[in-house]
C-alpha cells in the first residue's frame, strides 16, 4: 500500500538521533546514549554497515566500561530502493505476540507513511533485516572487510568492532 507524496504534504524523510538515559547493571552508573530513530542510508551510509557489523545502537559503561545494546525501535529508510523498514528488538516478536504482533506493527507503519510513496516493512532485530534487506551473509563478510579497510587506512583510531551510532550521526 503506497501513496503518491505532493511536496507539500509530505517533509523529506530525513535521519533523526535522540538520546536515552542507560543504568549500568554491575557498577550502576548512568549516562546517555546516543540513539537513531530515523535513518536515512543516502545521507548516513554507516548506518547500513553499522546494522550489517551489529555495532549500532550499543554502547559502554563510562566507568567500568561493560558493553551493552541498546534495545530501541528505529526506522531505517532507503530512499534508492524506496523502502522503510521499521527495526524492532528480536526478542519482541516473541513477547508481543508473533504475527498479530507483526501485523499490527505493520499497520501502524503503514499509516506513519501513508503520504510517502514507499514500502513498508517491520523487522524484529538486526538478523531478519540483514537477511531480507541488506544482502545476508555475503553482505556481513564485505562489511567486515571494508570496516577492517577503513581500520588499517585510519590506524588504530577507529573501534575495532565497527561504526556505532555516534560514527553514524557524525559521518
């Protein structure tokens, strides 16, 4: 179900960072973390090696430096393809009730939309959405080169996981 945007009625579909308040289990420190809630791969391409590397949205005590994802919902837009894909914890299609669950998602997805001439889809987790949207694994192991790439070109200055949120938001 898509509809034709008018200028007017529909903005760009832009990308959207915005933080959330993170409780450190083990030393309970607290800080903020930087989260996406909109991507737009054409003006933040990282996202998309972030996602395929699994390093987005996860992050690290300040103080004892314990690594941690951040469970959080995000939609990731592909103007090219004309595509959103709204990316949701894996864990809670499990929670929330299997495929009513998906399909109640979906329909909300499509509403938020409703105006854009684009598809639409949820993914529960970085995994599904690798292996329906970004190329499976073939496409892990050429993100994981180009990541090690970037790594050696740079020195040791990058993490040596992959582009978190913040190499996203300032790329």
């Amino acid at each position: 179900m898509t509809e034709q945007a008018t200028s007017e009625t529909a903005p760009e579909i832009t990308t959207e960072f915005t933080e959330i308040e993170m409780r450190c289990v083990p030393c309970n420190a607290s800080w903020s973390a930087p989260v996406a809630r909109r991507v737009n791969v054409a003006t933040h391409p990282d996202a998309r090696l972030g996602i395929l590397l699994k390093t987005m949205h996860r992050t690290a005590c300040p103080l004892c430096k314990t690594p941690k994802e951040i469970d959080t919902i995000f939609d990731y837009y592909d103007p090219e393809r004309k595509l959103v894909v709204q990316v949701r914890p894996s864990w809670e299609i499990h929670a929330g009730g299997g495929e009513d669950w998906y399909w109640a998602r979906y329909e909300d997805l499509v509403l938020k939309y409703a105006n854009y001439d684009v598809r639409v889809d949820v993914v529960f987790g970085f995994d599904e959405m690798i292996e329906k949207y970004l190329g499976g694994q073939e496409a892990v192991k050429v993100a994981q080169r180009e990541w090690r790439a970037r790594r050696e070109q740079a020195g040791s200055g990058q993490p040596p996981e992959g582009p978190g949120t913040d190499d996203v938001r300032n790329a």
